[in-house]
C-alpha cells in the first residue's frame, strides 16, 4: 500500500498489469476509463468520449518521442563471471555518455533498485560492447551515472535491448506496446528510456475524430530519462524540442480564445520550458524545468495525465495545473471507484475550472 493525499492508500491490486487490448476480447487501446476533473467536480468518462469533452479551436500538444528497448542485460567486471546486472540507459549527453541505472534482476524479467558505481567498474553487454562507469549523475546522487559506452547504444538496444519493466506488470511486452500513436523516430536514434504514457489510449480512428471536430494537434519532443519508481526524485534534465509551428499553434489558440491542453506531463514540461511571459517560442536543447504549484504553469490550461503514485514528484505539476483541492478530490475518487494505475491505466483529464488562460493571467 502507498501513502496517497491526505492518507489515503493506492492497492497494490489497482496497477495495470497488462495494456487494455490484452484486458479481454476486442478490445482496443482506448479501452481505457476516463476521470475528468473540472475545479472539484468529477465526472467518470471512458476514453473514447474525449472528442465530446474537447472543442473545435482546442490544441493537443503530444509528445512524439518514441520509446526505446532501453533495458539490457550485462555482468559487472571486465572478466568472465561477474555479478549480473540490467542497465537501463536513461539519456544521452553531449559529450557521447549515456545516464545509465543499473539495476538487479530478480527473476520474471524485473529487477529492483542496486547502489551505482563504483568509479570505473566496466559492465560487459552483448555482442562484446563494455560500459565504464565514470561518475554520478548529480552530486551524491547513488542511483543514476554517467557511463561511456564502447559503441553506438541505439544499435545495441535495437539488437539486445527490451523495454523498461517494472514489477506490477504481469509479463513482458513486445516494444511496440509502449509506443504512442504519435510516436516518430529520431534520425539519431534517440528515443524516451520510458513511453510518454498518457498519449497511449489514442488511437488512429480517435485522432481523427478530434480532427474532425476542429481540435488540433501540435507535437513537441521530450526524451524521457529513468524514471525514480522506488525513490520519487525529482525529474533530472532531459532534452527537448518545441518546433516554430507548435509555438505558432500554440500562440494563435491562446489568442483565439482556445485552450492548450497537454497530453502528458512530458509535454508540460517541453511546452513551459519554451514559454516565456505567456508566449512560446520555438526551442530546443536540455530543460531542467520542474513545474511546480509556486512556478505555476504560463501556456498550459489543461491536462491528460496517468494516474500517479502518491509519493511521485509529477504530482507538484499536477497541482500546478488542477490546485490542490482538485487533485485530492479526484485521486479520492479515482481509488474509490478502482481505476488502474500506471502506463496501461485509466487517464484523467484535467480541464481548466473558467474560461481559457483565465488561471494564468
């Protein structure tokens, strides 16, 4: 059990274990329930009502960074033998260094958390590839380092890699099942260590019946880092991208009394980052953004998110967008009503309370 907003508690029984299409038959992606909160009213919707809960004029900004099979099996020590590990590569730097976690398997293709280091430990991968362990992600730091691989990771984990798995799910799943719908590669093959899971329950038919109906759709890209499951840290930095068009989209709906709705956190923290006085502009490189209630949100009115633990630093931003009675009132009624929780979960939407950008100005 988790210690949730005002003492309540998340069963361990309300994780998805498995994507909605494998949750019985005929069943689709966007088999998904739906909590939407507008100020502290909720109301249970499914997935496939959101065009109804959306307007002509209204923009979607999606992340369209595609997940990598960022998890590869390895032995620490240069020699034969060696402690087994798995390595879930996080983020590439600059400089030609992968972020790096390395954690211990534990049977069933999941694994838990292992200390990082020491300074130069060499982890054997496939194929004859060696990581050398060079030194923490951020001062003190124990779980993430930075490590330098000996050939082209992207090839490694195209070939040898699957996706990042964590306990609650039943089994493992082929790399497609943490794609979205939006999902493009990246000519470099950079990716998300981890699926920017609130664009999943989309599928091609919902996209365009949003389109249809006049709602838009402006892509951003964020590069998902590793997530802190166990220890809820803050998000480190991560690169990303906001093209000229998406800041022109973004700009003339706000202009034209539409609102900007996020799908994702990910998409949050791409979007403000480019924001500057209630405008966006075009941007790219590494944002170390983290939105929180005091920074508030400067372009965002609204949200469609996952359902997140307790404990998840992501709930700062959440409360940023929604305030703090509306986020308890609906993670209340989330548990209340057994909604699914994490990257094959129920989604919710948060709309904002008023007329558009009304919360920002």
């Amino acid at each position: 059990m988790t210690v949730l907003l005002d003492g309540l508690s998340v069963p361990e029984e309300l994780s998805a274990r498995v994507p909605a299409e494998q949750r019985g038959p005929r069943r689709g992606r966007d088999d998904v329930r739906l909590l939407v909160s507008r100020g502290t009213e909720v109301a249970h919707r499914v997935f496939r009502e959101l065009p109804g809960l959306l307007r002509a004029g209204d923009v979607l900004v999606v992340n369209t960074s595609v997940t990598l099979a960022a998890a590869v099996d390895g032995r620490l020590g240069a020699e034969p033998g060696g402690e087994p590990v798995v390595v879930h590569f996080s983020t590439r730097g600059d400089d030609g260094r992968w972020a790096v976690e390395l954690r211990e398997p534990v049977g069933a293709g999941t694994t838990r958390p292992r200390p990082g280091g020491p300074v130069g430990a060499v982890v054997r991968l496939p194929g004859g590839a060696r990581l050398v362990l060079e030194e923490p992600l951020a001062p003190g730091a124990a779980r993430l380092w930075w490590a330098r691989p000996d050939t082209q990771v992207p090839g490694l984990l195209a070939r040898y890699g699957r996706p990042i798995r964590y306990a609650y799910t039943e089994r493992d799943q082929p790399v497609a099942a943490y794609r979205t719908v939006f999902a493009l590669p990246s000519p470099d093959g950079a990716g998300s260590a981890e699926m920017p899971s609130a664009g999943r329950p989309f599928t091609a038919r919902l996209v365009a019946d949003l389109v249809r109906r006049g709602v838009q759709f402006a892509p951003v890209v964020l590069h998902t880092g590793v997530a802190s499951t166990e220890a809820h840290e803050p998000p480190y930095p991560e690169r990303f991208a906001v093209p000229a068009a998406t800041a022109w989209l973004v700009n003339a709906a706000r202009a034209g009394g539409g609102r900007v709705m996020a799908v994702g956190t990910t998409a949050v923290r791409a979007l403000e980052s480019a924001a500057d006085e209630g405008v966006v502009r075009a941007a790219s490189g590494w944002t170390d953004l983290v939105v929180t209630p005091e920074r508030g949100v400067r372009v965002v009115d609204g949200l469609l998110t996952g359902l997140h633990e307790p404990a998840a630093s992501h709930l700062l931003m959440l409360e940023a967008v929604a305030g703090r009675p509306a986020l308890r009132r609906a993670y209340a009624e989330a548990v209340r009503e057994r909604y699914l929780w994490h990257e094959f979960g129920d989604v919710h939407l948060i709309l904002p309370e008023e007329g558009p950008h009304c919360a920002h100005h």
